[in-house]
C-alpha cells in the first residue's frame, strides 16, 4: 500500500512539474524580452557646417548641461582660428565626422579624385587638430551618392544620412519653437531618429532651440547617442 501510494505520490509530483515548466515556460514567452529592444528610442543629434565660435560652443555648453553626447560633421577650413573648439569637441566625448573641407558642391564633386582629396583634407586637419581619427562622413547636401560612397566605406568610413530635420536650413530664420516643432515632426513614429541640425555660424535659433529639443525628446522616452 505504502509502495503504491509513493508511486502515486511520484507521478502526482512529476505532473506537477511539468506543468510548471509548462507555465513557466509560457510565462517567459510571454515575458516581452524583446519589447524593450523594440520600443528604445534613440535619438543621433548631429550639427553640420560648424565649427563656428559661438553658436558650437553654445551647443556644447548644452550638451553639457544635459549630458547627452552627439556628432559633429565638420567643415575642415571652418577649423582655422576655431582649433579650441574642435578640440573641446573631442575632448568632451563627442564625434566628430567628416563633412568637407571646403563644402563647395562644385569643387567637391567634380570628379572622384576631387572628392577623396576634399575628404582626406578634412580628415587631415581632424587628425591633426583633435588627434583622433574620424570614422563618419555625410555628404554634403546629402544625397546616396553610391559609387563615392562605396570610396568612404572601403576608406573605413561610416555614411551617415539623416531622416529628421529640424529645419534650420530648411526654414529661414526660423523662430526657436518652429525648430522644435519641426523636429518632432519630422522624427514622429520613427524608432531610430538621426537629426539633422547645423552649427555654423548663422545657425543661433538652432543653439537656442537645442534645449527643449532635448528636453522634448527625453520626454518622447528617446535615449541620445552619438556614432
Ligand atoms: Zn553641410
């Protein structure tokens, strides 16, 4: 009788356990371990045409205050006078890409020797000024530009496009809020947002708007990262 209650006893246990595991296992299924990957939001804040005196350090003043790092596509000859600035980008942990060294369309890309003597200029005087070696490019008014990109990527270079604007080149004088709008806009259901802003020297709305486009942002639930 003993023995047979323990049998039973036995095979009571086992079916437990393999429901449990059962359950268990569906409750991991249905634990969305992959949600959080899905649902994170980055936001890539990047400025062209710079460095300028001013409205760069503005930016990265902010940058600062908020702690967020972003990527810097720099103009090589923009460099000159400004080596401080250059330097206190790198030096505060962002990135620094290469944009061009003249961002003159004409001369940029009037043949594929022109256009990898513009890069390896601006890449010159990164190396030289930051000492470090840069490792992104975005084309000068944009664009796929497939054949010089295919150039970049065997150079070791990272393409990078954009897929939201705030509209600082887009929208003449555009007023502080009218950025901010834009941005949100333009990023609206994406998971990944690169934006696209500029600070060169004319571009004071945008070091004025980056506060609450930050602010904004975080509250959107995006996470910021740089390349
Ligand atoms: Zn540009």
């Amino acid at each position: 009788m003993q023995k047979k209650f323990a049998t039973f006893a036995i095979a009571v246990l086992a079916i437990l356990l393999i429901l449990f595991a059962h359950i268990g296992a569906r409750l991991t299924a249905t634990v969305p371990a992959f949600t959080f990957a899905e649902e994170a939001r980055e936001l890539y804040l990047t400025f062209d045409d710079g460095p300028s005196t001013v409205v760069t350090n503005r930016i990265l003043d902010t940058l600062r205050e908020e702690a967020v790092k972003a990527t810097f596509f720099i103009v090589g000859e923009r460099v000159h006078g400004r080596e401080e600035t250059l330097q206190r980008i790198a030096q505060e942990g962002h990135t620094i890409g290469v944009h061009s060294n003249t961002h003159r369309y004409d001369t940029i890309y009037a043949s594929e020797q022109a256009f990898l003597e513009d890069v390896s200029a601006c890449a010159k005087i990164i190396e030289e000024t930051a000492k470090i070696k840069p490792h992104v490019y975005r084309f000068p008014g944009g664009g796929t530009h497939k054949r010089k990109a295919k150039l970049l990527e065997d150079l070791g270079y990272e393409i990078v496009p954009w897929n939201a604007v705030c509209g600082d080149e887009e929208i003449p004088n555009a007023a502080k809020e009218t950025l901010v709008n834009t941005a949100l806009k333009t990023a609206a259901g994406k998971r990944k947002v690169v934006l696209l802003c500029h600070d060169s020297a004319t571009h004071a709305p945008t070091a004025a708007a980056l506060p609450e486009i930050i602010r904004r942002f975080r509250a959107e639930g995006y996470a910021f990262k740089a390349f």
